[in-house]
C-alpha cells in the first residue's frame, strides 16, 4: 500500500518554534525533568533553579535586545514580572520534588497540568509588560528582537 507524504505549512513550523521558545527560553528551566527518575533528590539533579537561569537570560537580553536608557523603566517592568514567574517555578518545582516519593502516577500528570497552567498564567503576565517595551523599540531592535525569538539565537540566522 503507498503511504502518502504529509507536510506541515511554512507558518506551522515557525509558530512551533515560537512556542517552543517562549516556553523554555523565558519562563523557566524547571528543575526535574518530567522523564528524570523521581527517586532522584533534586541535589542529586544538579540542574539550574529557574532563578538562576532566569537572571542569566535577563542579562543575555539585556545587551541582544540593546535596551535603551528611556527604555529602562520598560525592561524593569518586564524583569521583575520575569523574576516573579522564576520564582513561582522553583516554589512548584521544590513542591513537587518533596512529594514526588509520593505521588503516584494520577497525581503526577495532575502536576504537570498545574506546571502547564502556570506556564500559561506566567505567559499572560509576560505579555503586556513585553508589548509595552516592544512598542517603545526601534525598528531596528524590533527586528533583532523578531530574530531572537524566531530563532532562539541573536544575528540573522535562516529557518530551513
């Protein structure tokens, strides 16, 4: 029997760059991973609070983004809603590292619905602080900013 070849449309493919993105690259890098052995104790995991990470991300986009002296207020509004959900990711990550001996496999996927919502909460805080500092950008930094979220990386970098 012949199989038919499906592809997806060209803009399918940047919108689930895009939210991949979005997903990891400012909301957090939680610390144990959904496939990590929850026998596993979170010191033995050795992985980034999303804290941290988020203040690193915060100084990377600081200088890619090249924020402006007029635009300082504008970043401060984004950081510190940035810094809040980083914070609100490491309290359900050390949530569920002391529960998870625990859990079992129901409870399990009810808290990964509760990391998506968060994630899906902390999206709609980030948005309108980075519309608003967005909207204040040149074209120029509009269009590196553009970049940077398409493609995960600062430059012109093509999609293939």
């Amino acid at each position: 029997m012949k199989q038919k070849a499906y592809q997806f449309s060209f803009p399918v493919v940047p919108f689930v760059v895009m939210v991949a993105f979005l997903s990891t690259f400012f909301l957090a890098n939680v610390n144990p991973s959904f496939a990590a052995s929850s026998s596993k104790k979170s010191s033995e995991i050795g992985r980034t609070s999303a804290v941290e990470y988020t203040e690193a991300r915060i100084k990377q986009l600081q200088g890619a983004l090249k924020i402006t002296d007029s635009q300082k207020e504008l970043w401060d509004n984004l950081t510190q809603v940035m810094r809040e959900n980083a914070k609100e990711m490491d309290a359900l990550t050390k949530d569920r590292n002391e529960k998870s001996m625990t859990m079992n496999s129901v409870e399990q996927m009810k808290f990964r619905v509760q990391i998506s919502q968060a994630h899906l909460e902390q999206l709609q805080k980030f948005i309108p602080p980075f519309e608003a500092l967005y909207d204040s950008m040149s074209d120029q930094q509009k269009k590196n900013t553009d970049t940077i979220f398409l493609t995960g990386r600062h430059g012109k970098h093509k999609m293939h």
